[in-house]
C-alpha cells in the first residue's frame, strides 16, 4: 500500500451506474475525504452477482475473471453496496475451484474487497462526516450488507455526526425488504407482501427520509412507498453522509433540482 494514500478502486455497481450515478459520486466524495486516492477502473462491467443468484455459473464465471483483471493492483476495491461486495468478497473464490491461477487473483481480491461505510469506519477509521441534513431518518439493514460484510454499526455512527439529523430506529430494520435481486422476480408475490410489511415498519418510525447502504433495497422500498402514497422519501446513505442530498432529487422522483 502506498506510504500516503490508499489507492482505491470504486466498484460502482450496475445499478448506480444506471439508476443513481449521484451515489457514485458521493462515495468517491467520501472516500477522497477518509484520504484516499480512489480510481474507477473503465474495464469494469456487472459483478456476476444475478447470474450467480440464477444458476448460470458459467456467465459468473466470465464476469468474475473480467472484474478480477479489472481490479487488479489496487490496495482496496470498494463498493456502495453490500451486495455486491458480498459477491466478490465471499462468492467470488468458489467459482475457480479449477483454476488454481484465478482461484489465487480471487482470494486474493476478496481481502481487498469493501463495503462502502464499513471501510470508511473499519479501515480509513473515519469517525465524522462534515454534512448537514436536516429531518429524520431510519435505517434499513440490507441483507448482504448486515449478514456478509457486517454492516450495521458503521453507518448510524456516521449518521449520527450529521449535523441536523435525527435516526428514528425501526422496529426490525434487519428483516428483509423483498427485493433479493431476482428473488422479487421469482417470487412476485411474496416479495410484495415483504415490501409491504417492511413500509409499515418504516411509516411506523414517523422519519422523513429511508436510507440503507444497497441500491436494489432502495428502489423496491421505494416504489412501493411511492405506490402507496407515502410522503417518505428515499435515499442511498452515502448522499447524506457525502452531503449531496442537494445534487439530486429522492429516488423515484426525478432527476437533478
């Protein structure tokens, strides 16, 4: 690792490249903040994670090796997500199991691999964030994120350094959302009914504004609050944290203001 700065190598994630590349920049914000020099590799595509989820390993495979030489020489790779950092940090070595070559570049990069709070607090040991946000929010646990990468303390005390905001807690915000990448699409109703009960539990804290660590929670949450004509509004942690709650108007509700 380099004596200065950390170089450092954002994962973006297909999502916020497609749906939210405001969450790209403020992780990039905030990384830079924590003193890092952080990169974003051009070569870099999906993951593999859906196609893992699905069965097709073969495709996994293939995207798995591309991301691996993508990343490849940077201290740490870091990721807004939990999901897919999960991927790559846990999942990720299983698939070259015969290929001695690869199975090695793997392991080696899962050590490498972050999510995006947990480095920020675990690693870069960031203990306050210069941001303001003014109202209430309530934190929703992604899966991945709590139960692979062991994210549930890092963000809510960054939070809770956020000048103007106040963390209203709900009363299981560790229960999934529904979303589970193509778990919502193979399961369509019973990830409604998911969905549901998790936007009762948020209504049910009074906070303005849902905030979690995975894109793919988000956007299911927040269609379905929007829906159901709740007035809560969602948004990727790392806006606030970043302080660009400004840049872009809450998911679900158009673009830039």
């Amino acid at each position: 690792m380099s004596q200065s700065k950390p170089r450092v190598a954002l994962l973006v994630t297909c999502l916020v490249d497609l749906y939210r590349p405001t969450v790209g920049f403020a992780a990039i914000r905030l990384l830079e903040q924590a003193g890092c020099l952080v990169e974003v590799p051009p070569a870099q595509t999906c993951c593999g994670q859906p196609a893992y989820n699905s069965g097709d390993r073969a495709a996994a495979k293939d995207l798995a090796r591309q991301a691996i030489d993508a990343f490849a020489g940077y201290d740490y790779v870091v990721a807004p997500s939990g999901s897919c950092s999960g991927m790559v940090a846990h999942h990720y070595p299983s698939l070259f199991e015969d290929d001695p070559q690869y199975r090695a570049k793997a392991e080696a990069l899962a050590e490498r691999t972050h999510e995006l709070v947990s480095f920020l607090r675990d690693v870069m040991k960031m203990e306050k964030v210069a941001a303001r946000f003014d109202g209430s929010v309530t934190y929703h646990d992604s899966c991945s994120g709590l139960r692979e990468m062991g994210v549930k303390a890092q963000p809510r005390a960054l939070l809770a350094t956020v000048a103007g905001l106040t963390l209203a807690e709900m009363a299981e915000p560790e229960i999934c959302c529904g979303f589970g990448g193509t778990f919502c699409v193979k399961y369509p109703d019973i990830s409604t009914r998911m969905v549901t009960d998790k936007c009762r539990d948020i209504a049910a804290t009074g906070a303005g504004t849902l905030l979690a660590g995975d894109l793919g929670c988000l956007l299911n949450m927040a269609g379905r609050l929007k829906r159901e004509g709740s007035p809560v509004k969602a948004r990727h942690v790392a806006e606030v944290l970043a302080g660009m709650t400004n840049d872009v108007a809450p998911i679900g509700e158009g673009g830039s203001r």
